[in-house]
C-alpha cells in the first residue's frame, strides 16, 4: 500500500540512455523517487549526483526477461519506458526490444495499476517498409491494446550533447573530405532539444498531458538533410563537399557495412530517410505538440555551439546564425 506523503515513484526503462538521463534530472528536479531500471546498473552509476540521497534507485532489468521487468516495476506510480534501438546488434533486435519489450513492459504496468508514458517515434507506423518504423508503430499498437489510457510521446531527431546525429556527423566531417547527402539530401527533419522531450515526459508525470493520447515533439525549424550538415558545418567551421548518394547506392552500402559494429549507415536507416520526419498536421491542430503543452520549442542555434565546439579546428570560435531571427 502506498503512503500518499511519500513523492511518487517513478520507475525509468532505459533511464541512463541519451533521453534518459535527462528525464531523470527533470523528474529529481520536481522530487520525485526514481528507479532507473537498465541492463547495466554498474555502468549507470553517474546518475546519482542528480538527485539527493536515496532518490534514485539503480536496478537490473531486461527488457527481454520478464521477471525482471515485473521486479523493476513493481510499487511503481508511474512507468516511462525509454527503450529503443537504431539497428539490430546481437540479441538486441528490433522485434525483441521494441515490440516485445514494449508490450511486457506495459503488461506489467497494468499489473501495477500504473500510469504508463511510452517513447515512441515520429515516422512509427505498423505498416512501414523500414524494420524500425515497423516495429516502433506495432509497439504502439501493443502498448494500446494493453493500457488505453498510456501516453506515447513521439520525437522527431532529437539533438544535445549526447545526440547520434550531429556528433556522428561532426566527427566525420573532421577527417573526411566530404559528406554523404542521403537520396540528394531532400528528406525533412524537425530537430527537437533533449531537454524539451524530457520536460514533455515530465509533465507526464505531473498529470498534465491527456490520458490516452499521442504526442509528436519538434522544434522551431524544419530543415533539410542538406541544411543540417550546412548549419554543422557553419558551426565547426569547416568547408566540406556535401556529394549527393542516390537512393540504391546509399542501400547498397548500408547493406554492405550496416553488419559493422557502430556501421555509419544500415539500409534499414536509408529506408527511413526516405520519409520526412516531421510533426503531423493533425498533432498540431489538436495541440498534442510541444507548444500544446506550453513548451517553448529550443532552436538549434542555443544548443549546438556548446558542444560542437569539439569538431572545429584548434582556435576556431563562432556560433550559428538562428535563422528565426
């Protein structure tokens, strides 16, 4: 039985990850208990300086091992699972981890009589040609046949310190010649900032977003492929040959390195480069976006000079021109 003066508990599937670790700070920030349920709780040991003594609790938990997933959520307020994966490594596969695990990890939410926030993705569709995509959207539906009144919260690109996308391309851009614009570059993104996804879960958790619903998380810009790498490459201040890849050439050799540890490019990832990765039309006319909840979205140019500083030349100093403004 839970003692009502006692802060909530707030169980985190994937809580030391990229997202995770800042849906943490925001829920410690508001005094919250948090359990931080990962594969490796040795290796989530930074999280503690976030929150006071006692405030967060490291447990072990595998998505693929029920029993452990009923352990980690068991006295549990509310249950955010973070859990996902940009490619197959091993016995991390997509099925596994982002139907599967979804499903077990809200089965196991309703055993609780939990409240459940579930990551998803924008571009989740059941019926998607990519395996991710697939997978993301048949977790979904498998998060919604077992708790109607779960909260899916899809991100488009998110960007920050830790992200995979500005990183991955700014520490190629420092030795490469040139860099690859997937199908011409053409595709559209909406970067949204890590720390607004993690204030969206965290109201969540405060009870103020509507049971049931799904919302769809993108900044202030709606830049191409092609635009990203420019705004990169402005920022590190580097002159790099942006060359252009066809649609087959760029799969061809996703399917040719995409088996690599740590691959640059799987054809699975080219596939999803062919759809824009945007909010809806529909989540913004039904206010189910980061403004419909009150979040002033975060543009690019206040975050990525704080640490894309790494990739530019020794001496170099500037930031981006927000083109808001």
């Amino acid at each position: 039985m839970r003692i009502s003066d006692t802060p909530k508990l707030v169980t985190i599937f994937g809580g030391s990850g990229f997202v995770g670790r800042y849906v943490v700070r925001a829920l410690v920030n508001r005094g919250y208990r948090v359990r931080v349920a990962v594969r490796r709780p040795d290796l989530a040991g930074f999280l503690q300086p976030l929150g006071n003594v006692g405030q967060i609790q490291l447990v072990q938990a595998n998505l693929r091992y029920r029993k452990s997933v009923d352990a980690a959520v068991k006295g549990s307020d509310v249950v955010i699972n973070l859990v996902g994966i940009l490619a197959e490594s091993g016995r991390q596969k997509f099925d596994v981890v982002q139907v599967l695990g979804a499903r077990a990890v809200a089965e196991a939410t309703r055993a609780e009589k939990a409240r459940l926030i579930h990551m998803s993705a924008i571009g989740a569709d059941s019926e998607s040609l990519s395996a991710y995509g697939e997978t993301k959207g048949k977790g979904e539906e498998g998060v919604r046949a077992v708790l109607k009144d779960a909260i899916i919260i899809r991100p488009s690109i998110v960007f920050g310190q830790e992200d995979d996308f500005f990183n991955r391309f700014g520490a190629m851009a420092k030795f490469a010649p040139a860099l690859p614009l997937i199908g011409g570059g053409h595709t559209k993104f909406q970067p949204v900032y890590v720390g607004d996804v993690a204030e969206a879960i965290a109201l969540g958790v405060d009870g103020k977003l509507q049971s049931g619903k799904t919302y769809e998380l993108g900044g202030p810009q709606t830049p191409t492929f092609r635009e990203c790498l420019e705004i990169l490459l402005r920022e590190i201040c580097r002159k790099r040959m942006l060359v252009s890849l066809p649609w087959f050439v760029a799969s061809m050799m996703g399917k040719m390195l995409g088996w690599l540890p740590g691959a640059p490019i799987t054809s699975d990832q080219v596939e999803m480069l062919k759809t824009d990765n945007v909010v809806s039309q529909d989540a913004i006319k039904q206010g189910r976006t980061l403004e419909g909840m009150g979040v002033q979205p975060t543009p690019m140019a206040a975050i990525l000079p704080d640490y894309l500083v790494q990739y530019r030349p020794h001496g170099q100093f500037t930031k981006i021109a927000d083109k808001s403004e």
